[in-house]
C-alpha cells in the first residue's frame, strides 16, 4: 500500500512498517454502522496514504468495488490499479455518478481546520442512507458531511478512525488494548460533539 505508520521492532531487531489507518476506518465504520454485511460501491476521494491504507483494507474486509477520485486523475488512476476491483474517475464524473456508491470516503485535507474551509466535490447527489465518511476530525463535522447529512446520508467523521488506528499500533507495541470507545467520547466532548 506504500504507507506507513507504524513500525514495531521484532525479536531479531528487524524494523516492520505496517499502516494501522486502514483497520482503524473499518473499526470505526463497523462500530458506528454495525454492518452485518459489506457495502459495493465504494467511492474513495482522494489518492496519498490515507486513501491507500483505507482502500486495501477495505477490500480486504471484503468492501466493492471501489473507485476512485482525485485532483489529479493520473493519481487516482494509478492507485486503482493496486486493486482487484478498483476504477478511477475525473472528479467532475465522479460528481456526476455520485448517487451510485454505497459509501464514500473523503480522505483529502480539504476542510480541515487548518486548511481552507470548502468540499472536494459536491455530494449533495448522493443516494438517501449512504454513508459518507470525512476522515477529518477537527472540526467535528466538515461542511463534506454538513452538506451530505442534509442530503439524507448517514455521515462518520475522522474521530473513530484516528482511535483505532493509534489504538492497533498501542496494542502492536505493546499487547494492551486501550478503551477506544472512552478516547472516541473524550475526543468527541472536547471537539463539540456528543
């Protein structure tokens, strides 16, 4: 997937990198949703390492197929072809086909806190009870998920998936599986949500 984000030390002192972003989406996704089954038709906004881990173990889980989306097309084409079921689309096509996918994933900067307010694409088309997913956390709900509530989705923010994805590496590092679901509440209560 050519990201990493955590490396344990193994018994010979070998170094192993292994990313922990994509589990902690799934986690959190799985623990908000509580899927009984996986979701086809996965649209994935966005082409560095975060859409790579998400989208590997994603697929992984079962989930697709996937498409995926990006500022440059090039890029998004590129990391579909990492994938049994992966596809790529032009953002302007994506928007277009948007009402089409089950779930949608926004892993780009775009309205972050730091970054300028705004959406990667207008998911206002968006079929009734999709889940669309921001993996920002701060702030708690990015005008992406304002716009895709209002639009009859069932939205998740980053808070679940940055938990988990610390938490799998606490537990790689050291074998003790931390409380996430009191990390999600206190993150969650400091950011304005409940």
């Amino acid at each position: 997937m050519n990201a990493v984000n955590t490396v344990k030390v193994l018994e010979d002192g070998t170094l192993y990198g292994m990313n922990t972003d994509g589990q902690g989406f799934v986690r959190s996704l799985q623990e908000v949703y509580a899927l009984g089954e996986t979701i086809g038709n996965v649209l994935v906004i966005g082409a560095g390492g975060a859409a790579s881990g998400i989208s590997f173990a994603l697929e992984d889980a079962g989930f697709g197929p996937i498409t995926f989306t990006n500022r440059t097309f090039e890029k998004a084409l590129q990391l579909s072809g990492g994938f049994s079921s992966g596809s790529a689309l032009s953002f302007k096509d994506a928007e277009s086909a948007i009402g089409k996918f089950e779930l949608i994933v926004q892993t780009t900067s775009v309205g972050m806190n730091y970054a300028r307010s705004g959406i990667p694409l207008d998911p206002s088309g968006i079929t009734e009870g999709t889940i669309v997913a921001d993996i920002i956390y701060n702030p708690f709900e990015t005008d992406f998920l304002r716009i895709a509530r209002e639009s009859g989705g069932k939205t998740l923010n980053g808070i679940g998936m940055f938990v988990h994805q610390g938490a799998l590496s606490f537990e790689l590092w050291t074998g003790i599986t931390p409380d996430t679901r009191k990390m999600i509440q206190s993150i969650s209560t400091k950011l304005g949500g409940n």
